[in-house]
C-alpha cells in the first residue's frame, strides 16, 4: 500500500529544510569568524566576514519590517491562514520605494497603504499597514475589511480581493476594539530561530575545533 504526500506537507518539509541549512550556514559564517580571528588562518575570516554579514542583515531586515508594522508581502506556500475581520482606520496613496505619501494613486511608482487593525479570534486586536497597488475591497469607501493572515506568522497579512461572504458580513458588523491594540502583531521575528540555532552551531563547533584542534 503507498501512501501519496500533499503539496502542502511537501512544502511544509520544504521550509523546515531551508530554516534547517540557514542555521547551518549562519553558524559555519560565525565559527569561521571567529576561528579565523583568534587562532587562523586568515582566509576563514576572510569567507565569514561578508557570509556573517549578509545572514545578519537578512535578519535584521525582517527584524526591522515586523517592528515597522508594515506587513511582510505575500502568505508563505503551504503555510496556514485564516480570514479576519478589520477595521479601515485610513488609505492612503504612497510612494512605493520609500514609503512617502504621493498625490496621485494612479502613478506607476505608487501604492495604495491600507491602514488595519486586525481583530483575529486568537490574538490581541493590532495594527498592521499593508500596501497593494490596487484599491482592494473598494477599502477608500469603507471602514471595514476582510484580511487573510498567517496564524503563525500573524504579521504576513493580505487584502484578499473577493472574501467569502459569511466573513464579510462579520466584517461589517466588527464594532472598533475596546482593547488595547499593539501596533504589530506579536510573535518572533522571522529567521529568529535560525539566528539562534545558528548561535548554538558556531559554539559547538568552536568547541569541537578546541577539543580536536
């Protein structure tokens, strides 16, 4: 008897395994550093330096995206969602290089910024931007929306153009949130844990480098 494997855990085995080797890669950039620094030879700093660089700069972009309140684009492959109801606090039109409000919403070099404030069932109500060219929802008339969100990742959020109805008549009936709303969602950076088990990979082979060395 075989047993066939959804694209959804195939993509899910896919992740894992890139999260996997991205620590792998962030501890053997940090272990040539520091190898390389205190006892050499020279050319292990030399590959980790720009190696440790790029993996800290990646990191901290996503880092510094999720702390902004600007939505990460997109929903991952293969990754749970769930629809949520939000309320329209503003729309406005912004430059999309860097972010600067525009006059024209039509321009080639803009986009619309849709201020949220997501009210999922499982999380405290917080506020999110999220940038579309397009003006999804008809959301410069309204003051509710419907959003897909990853429970996991609560910060990646989208504007989907056609939600189901049961989600939009919830939608329209949100009252504005009594609690407190957080200006992002909570959670982990993403690449947090590879970042550390990254950490964890250049210890052990520090150590292992002065056991055996």
């Amino acid at each position: 008897m075989t047993t066939s494997t959804s694209p959804v855990s195939s993509l899910r085995r896919f992740f894992r395994l890139f999260s996997l080797l991205s620590a792998l890669g962030t501890g053997l950039a940090l272990a040539a550093v520091v190898q390389g620094a205190m006892d050499g030879p020279r050319w292990l700093l030399m590959l980790g330096l720009p190696a440790t660089a790029l993996a800290l700069t990646a990191f901290g972009k996503a880092a510094e995206d999720m702390k902004s309140g600007i939505a990460v684009p997109g929903l991952r492959s293969g990754g749970p969602r769930a629809f949520a109801p939000a309320v329209v606090n503003g729309v406005k039109a912004v430059n999309k290089e860097n972010g600067r409000p525009v006059a024209d919403g039509q321009a080639v070099n803009s986009v619309f910024a849709f201020d949220l404030t997501v009210v999922t069932d499982d999380l405290p109500p917080y506020r999110v931007e999220v940038r579309h060219p397009l003006d999804l929802q008809g959301l410069l008339h309204r003051s509710r929306a419907v959003v897909e969100y990853d429970p996991e990742q609560p910060w990646r959020v989208v504007i989907p153009n056609n939600p189901p109805r049961e989600w939009l008549a919830r939608a329209n009936s949100l009252a504005p949130p009594t609690a407190e709303v957080k200006r992002r969602a909570g959670g982990l950076p993403p690449g947090f844990r590879a970042l550390v088990s990254g950490v964890v990979v250049a210890a052990v082979l520090l150590v292992l480098a002065r056991v055996f060395g």
